[in-house]
C-alpha cells in the first residue's frame, strides 16, 4: 500500500503495548501502519504487518527483521530524533492528516515524558493521540469538545504555564484558572456530563482520558 492512499496512521512504538481486544478496533478503519523501531518486535508479537519501518534500527531484533522481510525498512541514523520523531516526518511528508500512537508509554519513565513532549511539537501540523491500556492522551488545542461516560476520570496536565483555562461538564470545574507544573495539575477529575468543553487561551494541556472501564 502506498501511503498516499492512507491519509490516517497507526505507530507502533515500543513501550508499553495495550491489549489486544484494545488494539482490534484501532484496526478495523485500515490505517497505514508505521512501526517506529522496535514497535516492529512489538507488531511481530501481536501478528500485525506495518506497512513501514523506520528508525535508527538499534532496537529491532534480527528474527523481526526477517519476519519482516517483505516490508521496506528505512534505516534513519540521526540520533538528533527519536524513532517516533522519523515516524511523525515521515507521515508528514507523506501528507496524512492523522495518527495513533500505541507503545508511547510505559515503564521508562523517561521516554514516556519525552514522548508527551513529542506529542506537544507535532499536534499542531498532525491530528494526533496516544493510546495505551489505560486512557487516551491528546494536546487540548484551544477548545475541544469530546463525549464522556458519567463517572469517567479526566486528568489535565500542564505541559508548562497554562492559563485561561474553563471546562464545562467536570465535577471540579476550572473557571479561567491556570494550571502549571510543580504549582498546580489538574488530575482525577470526573465527568459529571456526556459532553464536556475544554478551553484554555495560553499553553499546551495534555488530556488525558482515562478508559471508562478502568475508571469502574
């Protein structure tokens, strides 16, 4: 498949992968699949072909480089980017409108905050979301509206000063506050309604929302 016939990506890192019955309906609108590195070991793990693999190849295993064997490689040495970083270029310079990324997180903490600093610089030139096994995580930009189960935890985490900031719908509402790193976080809200609103005028916010199951 030609990426240009996809205008919508799943990323295959190589953290923390979520479950299967998770990963299933990620599937099902036929996205151009990238894997970052060793999200190719990740992908061979839960019998997903990509359509691509890139990165400094560092991290993929000689047995995924042969089960792949039929799937261009492109092998990347700058060390000045993540793998995730020439996955993110390399969709879009191929044009696509938007992205999900699985195996962002996990149990090395640092490459989990580099990743939410990766997911800040790109959100403004791609539609983008990380997904894991316990929520979904996106940049707010500006104003977003999004449908909620009642009852379902939502977290905002400043990304530095956030200020202006006003949501509708959460059981502890911000009414143009600010929220900052080290001062104030914005964890473990609830929804309290099916729709919530979400705005800030300066900033970039990080939502997180927690899978409803979960917060069950």
């Amino acid at each position: 498949m030609k990426p240009e016939q996809k205008k919508i990506a799943l990323v295959i890192c190589n953290g923390e992968m979520p479950s299967s019955k998770l990963i299933v309906p990620l599937l099902k609108s036929k996205p151009f699949i990238i894997c970052a590195d060793g999200g190719a070991n990740k992908a061979r793990s839960f019998g997903i072909t990509p359509h691509v693999i890139i990165g400094d190849l560092d991290s993929i295993t000689d047995k995924s480089r042969h089960y792949f064997s039929s799937v261009p490689i492109i092998h990347l040495s700058d060390q000045n980017s993540t793998d995730l970083e020439k996955a993110l270029d390399y969709l879009l310079t191929n044009k696509f409108s938007s992205a999900t990324v699985i195996g962002a997180t996990g149990d090395r903490p640092d490459h989990t905050m580099a990743n939410f600093s990766i997911l800040v610089k790109y959100h403004t030139r791609l539609m983008l979301q990380y997904f894991d096994e316990r929520c979904t995580i996106e940049v707010v930009r500006k104003r977003i509206q999004f449908s909620a189960v009642i009852g379902q935890q939502i977290s905002l985490v400043p990304m530095g000063h956030c200020s202006g900031i006003q949501t509708h719908g959460l059981k502890f509402p911000l009414n143009n506050e600010s929220l900052e790193p080290g001062v104030r976080e914005g964890l473990s809200n609830e929804a309290v309604k099916s729709r919530i609103t979400i705005s800030l005028k300066k900033g970039s916010l990080l939502l997180f929302k927690i899978h409803p199951t979960i917060t069950k």
